[in-house]
C-alpha cells in the first residue's frame, strides 16, 4: 500500500506513513518490554522544556496545513501531562476546540475492537485462534480455503489477501447495506494475493470482527464498547458514532478541501454498517484515559470493591495486540527529510502498527474520516503516549506535531521543524498528482467522440459485490448514480472514445473518476470499469475492484439485494 503524506480517510485512514508498505521476508525478534507502571503509583512529570513553545509550534502547523482545529494530550508515566485544544470547531464560527471536544476518531476505533475480542477471550467465550465460520457458520470470502482457514485473529492483521481498501465502497461513502450484508458481500469481494502472505489495508474484516464480538457476548457492539471498555476506563464523554451526538455538544466539525483547494465544512457521519472499524467519537481528555490503561499493560485506574487493582485485559492479551503478524516492507521516502523517520522494523499487530523511532519501540495507528483525521502514538519503554486529533484532512499535520513531541522525550539530537520537513512533503505529493493528471489530459485524444449515442450508455450495471450503478440520460446529460450510495451522484462527460469522466455532485468527496466502456463484436456494451482520476483519491473509493455488466447480459443470480 503506497501511503500518502496527504490524508487518506476511513481505510486509509489507516495508516498514514510515509513509506511505501509490502510485505517484508521476516518479522524482527521480539523486543523485552519493561514492566509497566502503575496507575496507581506515580509521580507527575513536567513537561520537557523542548515544548515550551508547543503552542507556537501547533499553531504554525495548523496555518501550514490549513487545520481549523487540532487537541493534543500527552500521557507520561501513567500522568497526563498535557491536554489542550488549538484553533477553533468550525471556520467561521467563535467556539474553540478544547480538551474535551469531540472528534471522530476513526481507525483509532480499531484498536476498541481488538481489545473487545481478547476479553471475550478472556471471558472463555472464543479463542482468538477460532475459524470465523466456527462463530458466524454462513461467513464466506471468494475462494473457499480462505473461508475455512480465516481466524479471528487474522480479521485484525489486514493479512487476508483481499486488496487495498477492497469493499470499502459498501460503507464508504455511507450505504444503506447493514453490517450482515456486508459481510455476506464478501463472498464476491476478489482476492488478489496469497492468504497471510502480505500486508493490505482493509476495513471490511473489522466488519466481521464486529459480527464476531455482537455473537460471542449478545450485545450490540455499541452496548458492548460502551459497557465493557468506556465504562471502566472512566472515557465518559465518548461516544460509539455520530447517531449519539447532541445539539449544544463540544464537538468539532469536519473540514475538507473541496476540489483539492478550497476549505469547508464537513457534516458529520455515521458509519453503522461497519462500526468496529471506525466511527468512536472522542477527546483527547477520554483518549489520554485510553493511552495511560494501554500504558499500564491493561490496569484500570480505580480498584475493585476488594480494594484490588483492576484490569481491562490481562498482560498476555496485551502482548498479543502488540505483537507483530503482518510484516510490511520499509521503502523510501518520498523527500531526503523524511529520512529520519525511516524505521529499522516495520508491521502490523491486533489493530496496532509497531514500528520505531529513535531507538524506541512505537505502538502507534492513525485515523481518517471526512473531514478529521488522528494519530495515536504510544511509547512503551518511556511510558509515554501522545494523541492528535484535528478536524482537516492532513496527516502531515498530526504527523508533524507527533513527532516534535516524541524528539523532545526521546532527546533527538536537534530541534526538527516537521512542519517545515511536512509542508515540502505535501508540496512533493501535490506535484505529483498535478503531473499524473497533466499525463493523461496530453495523451488524450480531444477529436474522438463515443462509439455510441450517448442515450445507448443509460442503463442499470451490476457489479458482484456491490450491487447496482444506475446511469440516466437527463436532457442530454448522461447522470450516474450508486443504487446504495446517495452521496455518490454525479454528471458523465465524455473523454475520449468510450472513456468518461464522472464529476460527483459532492465536490469535497475529491473522488471524480473515469468511467471506461468495453463494447462487444457488434458494438454493445459488455462492461463498464472505473478508476480514480488524481492519485490523491482516497483509496477508499476502490472503484477498480468494480467489474460492472449491463443488467440485460448479466446471468448472475447470487446477488443480496
């Protein structure tokens, strides 16, 4: 997977590096961790002296990368050290963003869902080593040794074969699909590589997983979360998805670039039909709660009744989730800079990246949705954890603020601007993507014209695992639309021969795609494929994975709808 400086959202939120990602030959030995230190016996930390200017220093980032808004909370021997909002909810509105606003968190909400399946573990209701179809019998991917031999614990390790983002378009935008349909969808969701034989990102197995938690423990996974995680943890202000917000909430609105350029206001979202692998709304004061029990290897910060320390899951659970299953190959970065970042080992646990920085062990992921994006950051050995939220789509932001924090505990040996190294970055990425969209406007042939009348294009395609996209012809405009996507509306034109381009409606979905048409011997369409047009597309849009047929020759009968 090749991770973009510039923000990816929900998949993609995902990993957010800045190095290209495949599989390694060999995972790096296990590293000895230090035992953890108790909530309950500390002593509070001051904050180093290199982050006397944090203020300064986010603010900068939030004018480089056009951040309305950005909370940090950073946790140190099982203290909060710091907690603090920067800039404002929403441009054009007064409220600010404060230790206690709310953002979605996105594929942070992963590492919720890992730690629930281990207590159900724990709790003796399922082994982490179970077939998926031992708890959810009807549970099929495309090949059928896949299906037998899929774990539970491979639903969190993005090891399945499946492709890039593969599915993410019956979630993202939001569908009408529920979490079961899913799921069943998988069933014709390609497989594209070997079974445990690679890294890919996905997001539709979280799905599973979801399913996994709701049957072991007979709850919803919103009650299980809420009763079993928030609850002892003390996170009182978070919230399983958007449905739970209030109007007069401290809440931060999103905010996307619309066309790549201009700043507005993202509504939030509700993601229902895959909820355990993002969607959590949280501050950073509840998220600081979270790093300090991950910290103290799963400590609850209160006693029981008993007078005994609690825990949230046990040591053994935790080193599970923190052990490597997926390795993923460190490439180069995209600009000299980011060098230093570059790690000595790199991978995938339960729902956790590891990797490091500096000589130190991380345990870190990141989150993307419309309009936010975050990164948690978690330093074993030092006991220390750090946690950005902002409400733009810019890792670079978080990145940068992350690692300004993380040299001044780990005593880098000088002071690196990140925003700066972070801004040419972006600036890199950004030409990049100008020069692939320069490519093909030049290879474009702007004398052809489509084979057919444009009329002959209107109809209904159906793809295996998706279902349904619909394109009309609306007074001479051919109008395409996603039978389970209502965001995902927009107007054809045509590009050369029988390519179009598709300019969604929704203008901050940064997704126009081509939309490209085989025809047959006798010149009737036989399929229609899709595929982002700028580089910079969230991968989420996994158009590519689409293999559309005209409903009058498809002779499938195993579809869900």
């Amino acid at each position: 997977m090749s991770l973009r400086v510039m923000s990816p959202r929900v998949a993609g939120c995902c990993a957010l590096f800045v190095f290209a990602t495949s599989a390694w030959a060999q995972a790096p030995a296990a590293r000895q961790l230090p035992p953890p230190v108790s909530i309950h016996d500390r002593v509070r930390p001051a904050l180093p002296a290199q982050l006397l200017d944090f203020g300064a220093y986010v603010d900068s980032a939030r004018k480089a990368f056009d951040v309305p808004g950005i909370a940090v909370a950073i946790v140190k021997d099982g203290h909060v050290v710091m907690e603090q909002g920067f800039g404002l909810r929403e441009i054009g509105k007064p409220d600010k963003v404060d230790a206690h606003t709310l953002f979605a968190i996105a594929s942070n909400t992963k590492a919720f869902t890992a730690a629930s399946l281990q207590q159900l573990a724990e709790a003796g209701k399922l082994k982490m080593d179970d077939r998926v179809i031992d708890h959810l019998p009807w549970f099929r991917m495309s090949d059928p040794y896949v299906t037998h031999e899929m774990r539970i614990r491979d639903l969190l390790a993005h090891r399945s074969g499946l492709s890039l983002g593969a599915g993410d378009l019956l979630y993202w935008p939001p569908t009408s699909y529920t979490t079961k349909e899913v799921v069943q969808r998988l069933a014709h969701v390609p497989i594209k590589n070997g079974f445990r034989s690679g890294y890919a990102y996905d997001n539709i197995l979280f799905a599973v997983a979801t399913l996994v938690i709701e049957q072991a423990s007979g709850q919803s996974y919103a009650d299980y979360v809420r009763e079993h995680i928030f609850k002892p943890v003390g996170m009182d202000e978070s919230l399983i998805d958007k449905t739970y917000l209030k109007p007069g909430m401290d809440v931060a609105m999103g905010h996307a670039k619309s066309d790549f350029k201009d700043l507005e206001p993202v509504p939030p979202m509700a993601w229902l039909n895959d909820p355990g692998a993002g969607g959590i709304y949280a501050s950073v004061h509840d998220m600081a709660k979270w790093m300090n029990v991950q910290l103290a290897g799963g400590m609850l910060p209160t006693n029981g009744a008993d007078g005994k320390p609690q825990r949230l899951f046990s040591a053994d659970s935790q080193q599970q989730m923190w052990s490597m299953l997926t390795p993923i190959t460190i490439g180069k970065p995209p600009i000299p800079e980011l060098a230093p970042l570059t790690p000595h080992f790199y991978g995938y646990g339960e729902a956790w990246f590891l990797s490091d920085y500096q000589g130190r062990r991380l345990v870190w992921h990141t989150g993307g949705w419309p309009g936010m994006v975050s990164r948690v950051t978690l330093v074993p050995e030092l006991h220390l954890g750090v946690v950005v939220l902002t409400n733009q789509e810019s890792g670079a932001a978080f990145n940068a603020v992350t690692y300004r924090v993380l040299d001044a505990y780990l005593n880098a040996s000088h002071k690196t601007d990140w925003v700066a190294v972070y801004d040419k970055a972006v600036k890199h990425a950004a030409g990049k993507a100008d020069d692939s969209v320069a490519k093909h406007e030049a290879a474009r042939d702007k004398n052809s014209k489509p084979s057919l009348p444009l009329a002959k294009y209107a109809g209904t395609y159906r793809d295996p695992w998706y279902g349904d996209v619909v394109i009309s012809n609306e007074h001479g405009k051919l109008r395409l639309r996603f039978s389970k996507t209502p965001q995902l509306v927009g107007t054809m034109t045509p590009w050369q021969h029988d390519t179009f381009t598709v300019r969604w409606d929704d203008r901050a979905l940064n997704a126009d795609a081509f939309v490209d048409f085989s025809l047959d011997v006798d010149g009737h369409i036989r399929e229609m494929r899709m595929q982002p047009i700028s580089p910079l597309t969230d991968f989420s849009f996994d158009f590519q994975d689409l293999r559309l047929v005209p409903l009058a020759v498809d002779t499938s009968k195993s579809q869900h709808d």
